[in-house]
C-alpha cells in the first residue's frame, strides 16, 4: 500500500481493479480461496520511518529514513514479503509454493532454485514468457496494465515508466501530489527516489507538457 489509511494501493489503479473485480471471483469460482494479503506497514510509514540504529552512516541516526534505496529495496522487504512470509508461518502443514517464472527466465529460475519449497509450474509445463501472455489472454486473465507498460509493479518505484505514472497523476491526483512532495522533506537519509537523476518534480513537469489522449479513460470504457 502507498496509503493504507486512505486505502490507496502501491498498485495500478486499473490492476487493482482487475485482481479484485475478475481475477478473485474467477479463481473462487473455480472453488479456490483467494486471501489478498496487506503489511501493517504501508509506503508512507516506512518513509517517515525515524532511523535509531543505524548500520553504516552514524549521521543517519535521528533522521527520517526518505526514498527506498534502489537496488535493495526495503518496501519490498518490509511491504511485501514480510506479510507474505508471515501468511506462510501461520500454515501448520506442509505446503508449496507454486510461484511464476517462465522457462526464458535463467536468474529467476537460479533463484527460486534455493528454496526447495517453491515450484514453477511454467518451467515445468516448458512455458517462455510470450506462452504464458498468450494463456492468459485465453482465460481473459492478462491484467489492463500490459496494454500501456512492459512492467507490472509498485508506481512508486524508480523503475516505474512513465506512462504508469500518468494514470496515478490523472486517476489519484491527490495521491500523485503527497508522493512528489515527498521530495521536499528536509533531513532524510535518502532525498533521491531515483539514483539515475531524474525527479518526481522532472517527470511530473514532462507528464505536464506532454498530454496525450488518456488510454485510461478508454480502458474504462472498456471494462
């Protein structure tokens, strides 16, 4: 979550929307339980987070924690797979994982290789990435996102192409404001939400001056 008070997802609006609205009545029709996880901890939180103890930069202590560090991302820990690894804990029978990473994906593979509780079924059944697009666009199961960006993601992220953020500047406009403005906090350890020197303020300014034809009002059409 960006926002778990005001209940403003870390996701696509137009995903969201997917997962709650087709994908989890399609699943639970087919008879499985769909459980959408949340952490306590939303973007917002770990931002305004107030460093005590330090492990390398000892000026950092006292100060608020500012933009997850690229690279290492610590929404990602502390977001996403916290709440996920807590879920798994609470299971007091043996379990798999059945995680999705196709056959033309080497280093995911390597990696999911270490865990002998995960499995991809994708590798198994020999799907590369485009069979696994074609599949689910059969079942009506490819989500809106991959009709205006390559990536599925957190719009908060420094990788997060231009085009996803448009949809949070024209669809959460208050919610796109908190975020650039978080750019204007003094006395944070990290002040650079995106280390290859672009900022919020410059890609808000570009999302200004190029205005095009609104794909998200079409989506909406659609649906």
């Amino acid at each position: 979550m960006f926002n778990k008070k005001e209940e403003i997802s870390g996701e696509s609006p137009a995903h969201v929307n997917f997962i709650r609205n087709v994908c989890k009545p399609l699943f639970e029709s087919w008879g499985y339980q769909v459980i959408i996880l949340h952490s306590d901890m939303d973007y917002l939180d770990y931002f305004n987070t107030v460093i005590e103890y330090p492990r390398k930069h000892m000026e950092h202590r006292g100060i608020k924690r500012g933009f997850p560090c690229s690279g290492k991302c610590g929404i990602k820990r502390d977001c996403k797979l916290k709440p996920i690894e807590e879920f798994y804990k609470s299971i007091k029978e043996p379990y798999v994982q059945y995680v999705g990473i196709c056959k033309d994906e080497p280093q995911r593979l390597d990696s999911l290789k270490k865990d002998n509780s995960k499995i991809s079924l994708l590798e198994k059944y020999g799907y590369t990435e485009q069979m696994a697009k074609r599949l689910c666009e059969e079942y009506g199961l490819l989500s809106p996102i991959y009709r205006f960006s390559r990536r599925g993601g957190c719009w908060f992220c420094p990788y997060a192409k231009r085009e996803e953020h448009r949809e949070i500047r024209e669809k959460i406009p208050s919610a796109w404001k908190v975020f650039i403005n978080l750019e204007n906090t003094p006395g944070i350890a990290n002040n650079k939400w995106n280390v290859y020197g672009e900022t919020l303020h410059d890609r808000d300014e570009y999302l200004k001056r190029y205005k095009q034809l609104s794909i998200f009002d079409l989506l909406e059409k659609e649906e």
